[in-house]
C-alpha cells in the first residue's frame, strides 16, 4: 500500500520538475526580450524550484514510511 501511495505522489512531483526543465532550456527562445540580469533571476527562480522537486522527492520515502 505505501508504494502505491509513493508512487501516486511522486509522479505529479516528476512531471512538475520535467515541465521547469523543459522551460528552463527554451527560456532564451520564448522571451528574448528579457535583459541578462532579468534573464539569470529567471534561470535561478525555475532553477530553485527543479531543486526543491528533487528535495520533495528525496524526503518523500522517508516520510511515507514514518507516518504510514
């Protein structure tokens, strides 16, 4: 039961950083008109959220199984 569970909360989590990397790779294609310092804040804001799915997937197991 918990792996199922782990495996129904760690796919939306998956497919959320896969989208922020998607859109961290065609940042420069899709708004070219953002400035290099706009441009980096951007980088580090998709950046910083792909790094808090991977932290939610590391904790995830851990988790699960002390509460279930």
């Amino acid at each position: 039961m918990q792996h199922i569970i782990l495996a129904l909360l760690t796919m939306p989590i998956i497919w959320f950083a896969w989208k922020n990397f998607k859109q961290l790779g065609r940042l420069k294609i899709t708004r070219p008109d953002l400035a290099d310092d706009e441009l980096q804040r951007e980088q580090m804001r998709i950046v910083m959220r792909i790094v808090a799915c991977l932290l939610s997937l590391a904790m995830l197991p851990f988790l699960i199984t002390l509460t279930l």
